[in-house]
C-alpha cells in the first residue's frame, strides 16, 4: 500500500467530506442516546501541512481557499472553527484535523469512537494523538472493512461509520465497500454509513452509486462537490460522499446552503458544480413541503453547475 494522507489532508475532497462528517455528527448527537462513531479508514487522526502536504500543497485549493471566509454559511463556519482549534484560534492554518480528530472534537462523553487503520506506522500515530488521552477511543490496527463485521451491531444501537478508503485500485475499492456494507447492514440496518468517494470522470462512479442505492436501505442520498469538469481520467475533479440511511435535513442544509457555497467557493474553473442527490428514498423521509427545495433531492436530479461568479485563480 502506498497511499499516505498525510500528502491530501485538506484538499478538496477532505473539505467536502468533513463539513458533512461534522453536519452527521451534529444531528445525530441532537438525541441524547449514546453513538459509536465507526471510522474503517482512519488515517492518523490530525496532519501537519508544512510536511508531506507541503510537497503537494493540494491543501492550498481547499481548506487554504476558505481560511479566514467571512460570509461563511454555518455548516462550514463550523467546520471552520473546528480547523482553527487545531491551529491555535486560527490566523495562520499549519495543522489539519483527520476525521478522527473532527469527531473527538464533536462528540461527547457517552459516546464511543472506534478508529481502523491498517498501516501500522499510522495507527501508531493515531493512537499517540488521540487514544492515549481519551477513554472513548479505541484504535484498531488492522483491515476497516473487517470491522463491520467484528464491531457491529454496537451495544448503543446507535452509530455513524465512516467508509474512506485510499482507492488505489478503485473498481476493487468499489467491490470491497460493497460487500463490507451488505455485511454491515445485515448485522446493523439502522446504522448511518457514510462513504466517501473520488470523481474523475462521472460515468465511473456511476455503476457505484446505482450499486449503494440498491442496497437494502430505507434511503440513500449523496452529496457530491466538483471544482472542474468531471471529464478527465488522470485527476481528482471532485468527491462525493454517499450516506445510507442519512438523519433527517441533511439534504435540505446541504442543498439550500452549504453545497453550493463551497462549490463557487472552490471552483477551478466553469465546470465546478454540485449535486444532493437521492439514490433510494422512502417515502416517509420526503420532507413535509418539497417545494421548499425545487428540483434538489429528487432522484435524477440534475447536475448543477456552481452558481455563477468568476473563477478565482488558484492561490
Ligand atoms: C483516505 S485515508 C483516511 C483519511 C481519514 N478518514 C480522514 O478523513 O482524515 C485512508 C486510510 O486508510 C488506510 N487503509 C488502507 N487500507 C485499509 C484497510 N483495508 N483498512 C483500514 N485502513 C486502511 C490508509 O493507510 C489511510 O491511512
């Protein structure tokens, strides 16, 4: 395995994923019942970006981009304040928060962090940041995906996995989530189960998404943010994070305000877009007045471009 995050952290596709991990968190923690956050793919927890990011400095069109925003919407000031706890209160961002890190932050002292990852030197890593302080935390070296099966369903009956593998080989990524969450599901079926996922060309992910919304879910829904056309093969234009059985108005905030938001925000070029998208949906989950949100939400929803303002040049 070669994948490193330490050489991402912060790039586009972790913009996308964490506001929405910190939107997850922040509705599933509103009921007072214990949650096990379930993270298969952790990474090491938190990075800094004057090291493996620097040499790539993919970091500088995402999070570098928003620093310091002042017309923020709240979803992503949240995520924001967030970051700049880790850079201590925030006028320069030299350190970035890893999923594991954003959900210590978030969640509370009844609730329980599970966190896999798979190269030993990394989990070493995660463990020294976060497991030695906290109680809630445990760290698991080995495969993710295995720990659907180990670790579910959880004694709190309540839980959010994260599903944020490295895609180094990525129709076997796509096979292997597949199975994990029909495994997942089968033991956990009112889990939330969030998947992230990169996008270059759109017609490669879509066999992917068609397989998550055929799942044995109640409803599916996912949020996806491009900065270019999602026409090329050989570059990551964009990601998508796909959630199984996502709490109630996840779409409608997403859709109405922070999704478009950052999506003119972080635009490269004039194919930067955005989609909220169902890919299974029952009917109980449609909110009480769709019209609220015209044409977002509903399956075959199209594909927005960003709202129009010009491209910033890259930084
Ligand atoms: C994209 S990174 C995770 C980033 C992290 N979730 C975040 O948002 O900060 C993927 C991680 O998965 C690890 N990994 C790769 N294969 C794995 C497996 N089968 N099980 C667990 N971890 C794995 C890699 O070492 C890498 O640290």
């Amino acid at each position: 395995m070669n994948y490193r995050h330490s050489f991402h952290a912060g790039n586009i596709g972790d913009v996308l994923k964490h506001v929405a991990l910190l939107e997850l968190l922040r509705l599933l923690t509103a009921k007072d019942g214990a949650l096990l956050y379930l993270d298969t793919h952790a990474g090491a927890g938190g990075y800094d970006l004057g090291g493996d990011a620097a040499r790539t400095d993919e970091w500088r069109q995402g999070v570098g981009r928003l620093w310091g925003a002042s017309s923020a919407p709240p979803a992503v000031a949240r995520w924001l304040a967030a970051v700049a706890a880790w850079n201590e209160g925030g006028k320069v961002v030299h350190r970035y928060p890893g999923s594991p890190g954003l959900a210590a932050d978030h969640l509370r002292g009844q609730d329980r962090l599970l966190l896999c990852e798979a190269q030993p030197a990394v989990a070493e890593a995660l463990r020294r940041r976060l497991a030695g302080h906290d109680r809630r935390v445990q760290v698991v070296e080995g495969d993710g995906y295995h720990a659907l099966k180990a670790h579910l369903p959880p004694p709190e009956r309540r839980g959010l996995v994260l599903v944020d593998p490295p895609y180094e080989a990525q129709q076997a990524e796509f096979d292997a989530i597949i199975a994990a969450l029909r495994e997942g599901l089968r033991r956990f079926p009112t889990g939330v189960y969030a998947i992230w996922y990169p996008i270059k060309q759109a017609s490669a992910v879509a066999h992917f998404l068609r397989q998550l919304g055929d799942l044995p879910v109640k409803s599916a829904l996912t949020l996806e943010l491009w900065v270019r056309a999602t026409d090329s093969p050989l570059r990551m234009n964009g990601s998508g994070l796909a959630v199984l059985n996502p709490p109630w108005k996840l779409d409608q905030e997403a859709a109405s305000s922070w999704l478009p938001w950052l999506a003119r925000e972080l635009a490269q070029d004039r194919g930067a877009g955005w989609r909220c998208h169902w890919l299974r949906r029952e009917a109980a989950a449609q909110p009480a007045k769709p019209e609220q949100v015209p044409d977002r939400g509903r399956p075959g929803a199209a594909r927005r471009p960003a709202p129009r303002s010009r491209p910033r040049p890259p930084r």
